[in-house]
C-alpha cells in the first residue's frame, strides 16, 4: 500500500492558511509571514481541504462585490 506523499506544507504555514480559512488573519497579514503569491495560498488551502474566507459584507468589501456582481449581470443581459 502506497503511503501518502509528506504535505508540502510546513506545520508553521498550516496553521497561518488555517487562520486565514477561519477569517482570523487577512491576505495581507499572510504576505507579512512569507506567502508571495495568492495562487500559493489557495494552493495550499486546496491541499489541506479548505476554502478562502468569504469577505464581510462591509465597507469596501461590500462595495466591491456590488460593483462586480453589476458587472456580471450587465455581461449577463448583453448575452441575451
């Protein structure tokens, strides 16, 4: 029986991607502790079983998503 390859996560990045899933550390908190790429991140996510926290529905957060979300339904009527 093949055993399972060693995660290419160490303990220490384990535990700051398990912050971020839970929403107790931001995407900038990560890059001050060393991870340089997003794709690094949701890579890393991937691998340990775990989604990117969604973002609060405040302040910028909210108005970005409304501005995409615009963006979308507006791609959306012009394909009709």
């Amino acid at each position: 029986m093949d055993k399972p390859s060693p995660s290419a996560i160490g303990p220490d990045r384990e535990a700051l991607l398990r912050r971020y899933a839970a929403g107790e550390m931001t995407w900038h908190e990560l890059r001050q502790r060393g991870f340089n790429d997003y794709v690094e991140v949701l890579s890393g996510l991937g691998e340990l079983g775990l989604r990117p926290p969604v973002a609060r529905l405040e302040g910028p957060n909210r108005e970005a998503r409304e501005r995409g979300r615009a963006i979308i339904r507006q791609a959306l009527r012009a394909r009709r």
